[in-house]
C-alpha cells in the first residue's frame, strides 16, 4: 500500500508522511469496507424491528461516510496519494467479508457489532502510532472517530442484552 508522496512545505518529514499515510489508507481502506458492510445491513435487514435497524444502519453508514472522506483529505494533506477504490478497500480491509445470507435484525447487528468492535480497536492503535510519530492532527482526526464509532459499538451491542 505504498504509495508516492509529493513535495510539500509541511514541517513533518517525509519519512512520517509516510508512515501516516501508510497507517491512513489501512483506515480508509476499512472504513470503506465497513461503510458498504453497513449499508448492505441496511438494504437487506427484515423483521420486527426493521424500520429502527433500516434507519440506524443507514446514519452509521453516513457517519462512515464523512470518515471515508476526512481520512482521504488528510492522507492527501500529508502529500499522499489516498487509495480508495473498492478493489484496494477489498484487498486491505480488516474486516472479514459480511455474511450475506442473513436477513434478521439481531444478526445484522451481531454482524455489525464484531466488525465496529474490530474498526474500534484499529482506531485506537492508530490514535497512539500517529501520536507516537509526532503528528497530533491526524491522532486527533482518529479521536474525533473513535468517539463515534465506540458510540456506535455501544448502541448495537444495546440490542443484543
């Protein structure tokens, strides 16, 4: 996942760009992947409570959505190159593949939860690599996420006790 770095008068050295930015398209890669994952919870949900799950599905997969984005503008604010195809986030990702067979809710949120847990955890190591390198804005970028999605973790896994 290496990809070139332009010229830049930002104060981080090359070799830390590249080390985020490396750090940064394995996260855009899973978000990507998580975003879809989500959505096709969202398409394909049925049940009892379908219309709760349809429409909380459908605003994690927008919140992921502003994710996929602030994480390629900050890869290309270092100078990167953002690898964000869905045949690089298909490659990369960390998620497993989602079970599509499944139609019932609490499986969909089963589903969901191990994948936001498994997300929650790579965002959180992120948080201390790229703090660890010296670039305090991209670690804050990774809080910023983290708030979000261990929100998220919590709301599904509500519906499962």
């Amino acid at each position: 996942m290496n990809a070139k770095l332009y010229d830049t008068r930002l104060d981080l050295s090359a070799e830390i760009r590249e080390k985020v930015v490396q750090i940064l398209n394995l996260t855009l890669a899973t978000t990507l992947d998580l975003k879809t994952q989500t959505k096709q919870a969202h398409w394909n949900v049925k049940g009892n409570d379908f219309f709760q799950l349809h429409e909380l599905f459908d605003e994690m997969a927008g919140e992921l959505e502003e994710y996929v984005d602030m994480v390629a503008e900050r890869v290309t604010a270092l100078a990167g190159v953002a690898l964000g195809t869905a045949r690089v986030a298909s490659q990369t990702s960390l998620l497993p593949e989602y079970p599509l067979e499944i139609t019932a809710g609490l499986d969909h949120v089963s589903a969901l939860a191990d994948r936001y847990a498994t997300y929650a955890a790579h965002v959180r190591e992120a948080i201390s690599k790229t703090d660890d390198l010296g670039d305090a804005d991209t670690a804050d970028l990774y809080t910023e996420i983290s708030r979000t999605i261990d929100k998220r973790l919590w709301f599904l896994e509500a519906h499962l006790h």
